[in-house]
C-alpha cells in the first residue's frame, strides 16, 4: 500500500472525531480554491488549517494520554471564519506567490543526505480549477528560492530564521486565523 497525503491526514485525524466536527469534514466543493494543510508532530499540539475562497479555518488538536503508549489528539480549539473580500484577495497573492505547483510530491530528510528521527510532518493539498497538488514532509521543506528545493528550516548566522515556502505558508494561515 502506497502512503499518500490524504492517507496519513486520515490516519492522523482518526479517533479524533469529538465535538466540534474536524474542518477536513466541512463542505467545500464549491470553492474555488481550497487548500489544506496539516502540520503535526509527536507528543505536540497539531493544527488543520482549511482556507476555501474567503474561508478560513484551523483545528488545533492537543495531545492525550489515553493509556501507556497511547495518544489521542482531541480538538481544543476550533476557528472558522469569513475574510473580508481585499484580505482574502492578498492572502491568496501570497499563497500564489509561494509557487506550490512546483513543489515535490515529499520532501524527506534523504532528499539532503540526512537522517532525523523526530520532529514535525507536515502535508498539503491544493485544489484549484480542477487541478490538485499535493505535497507533504519530514523534517524537509520546499524552499522559497528556488521554489520547491528541499531545504531545512534554519537560522542564518545573524539568529534569524531562513523561512521555507511551507514556513511562510504556515505563519500565512496562523495570521489569518488569529486576526479579529
């Protein structure tokens, strides 16, 4: 069996159906544009965000333990909103500018040479006129120039962080999501 995106959000989200309903569930098939994205780690808070048009939404599932070695990720807070028309205008200018289209189907820690057991995994999925482009990670991002290279997030000599177009997308959907 072949892990796909979609697969591993199911996974992901599985045993987390408690009240309010997942936003993956809302009805988005007449948006335009849509685009998910599902950022999780071990052990940590994991977001969904759902941005559909003017749509915006995200899902933050906190960590349980249920039993020893067992973890269930239960909604702690729910946000879904509607942007104002100029704001949802330039989020999706940014979201265009990141060029996802050319981003890699994975983005894995070999793709660099290296080995990393922990951290954060990640997935996306972009539906627009029809098209869809999914692409997802470990540890491994699709950098800004040139758009879609594997790289990590690091930070430069200066202590400033180098963001990757994922970063960027991400800070994106937080910003939308934490306004208003």
């Amino acid at each position: 069996m072949k892990i796909t995106p979609l697969l591993v959000l199911v996974a992901a989200l599985s045993g987390c159906a408690s009240e309010p309903r997942p936003l993956d569930t809302y009805d988005v098939s007449r948006a335009r544009r849509v685009l998910t994205l599902y950022d999780s780690g071990a052990f940590s808070t994991n977001h969904l965000f759902v941005f559909a048009d003017d749509r915006v939404g995200v899902d933050v599932y906190q960590p349980q333990n249920v039993s020893p070695g067992e973890t269930r990720y239960v909604i702690a807070k729910q946000v879904w909103k509607t942007l104002d028309a100029k704001t949802a205008a330039l989020a999706w200018k940014q979201v265009e500018e990141l060029k996802i289209s050319e981003w890699k189907e994975q983005y894995l820690p070999k793709d660099l040479g290296m080995v990393i057991s922990d951290g954060t995994q990640w997935w996306i999925i972009f539906r627009e006129g029809g098209r869809e482009k999914m692409s997802g990670g470990d540890n491994v991002y699709p950098a800004v120039s040139p758009p879609g290279a594997p790289t990590l997030e690091i930070e430069s000599l200066t202590g400033k962080s180098l963001p990757t177009g994922y970063h960027s997308l991400l800070r994106l959907l937080r910003d939308l999501t934490e306004k208003g």
